[in-house]
C-alpha cells in the first residue's frame, strides 16, 4: 500500500517521518469485519518506537511527501481470499490542534491463484 502524506492545512508544518510502520495506524478487516491474524513480525514490532534514520520535512500548504510504502502482509496474514478493507491513521502534530486524521478506506480483493496448466 502506498501512503501519501499531504498538509491540507493553511499554514506551513514539519513533519516528523520514519518508517511508515512506524509512524501510521492501521486497521485491516476481513469480509465478516474481523481482523485477520497477526504475523510474528507484527508481534515483536508492537511498541518499538522510531528509528535512528527518522527524517524531518517542511510542507507548505498543499505539498506532499513522496510516498511511503506499507506492506500490510508484514503485519497481518491475508492469505485467505476474501475482501479485505484497510484504514490508515496518524496522529496531527499538536501545533495543529492534535488528534488524529484517517485515510479514505481502501477494499482490497484477493483472489486465489489457480495453477498454470503444465506445457
């Protein structure tokens, strides 16, 4: 999933950045509305904070950092076909007022893969 991050806002911020793991919520759902299982990376990556190579950008108002690449398989087992639907969070810099913004949600379909038949 590719992540872009915009200031919608009217006035210049700096924006903190790492990882996009690092740095977004994300909710995954299956069809039936139940998070799908966790991966044992997602286990030992819960609370581990920011890396050292964390960067800081200055966007004007409407300007975009270049996207940050999710990859939701790290995290959650989607193996199983089946509409999955995927909201990404983060936190607003308390200049901003805080709280938090949400992305529009994404429905992802996977499908399962039928085998090519043997030449």
């Amino acid at each position: 999933m590719d992540i872009t991050l915009q200031n919608s806002s009217n006035r210049a911020i700096h924006v903190h950045l790492s990882l996009a793991e690092t740095e977004y919520a994300f909710e995954v759902r299956d069809g039936q509305n139940r998070i799908p299982p966790e991966t044992e990376y997602a286990s030992k990556a819960k609370g581990r904070g920011h890396f050292s190579n964390d960067q800081i950008f200055y966007l004007q108002p409407g300007e975009s950092l270049p996207k940050n690449l999710l990859v939701l398989t790290k995290f959650y087992d989607m193996s199983r076909p089946g509409k999955y639907t995927v909201q990404v969070s983060r936190a607003v810099p308390k200049e901003l007022g805080g709280g938090t913004v949400k992305s529009n949600t994404l429905t992802i379909t996977v499908v399962e893969r039928t085998p090519e038949p043997a030449k």
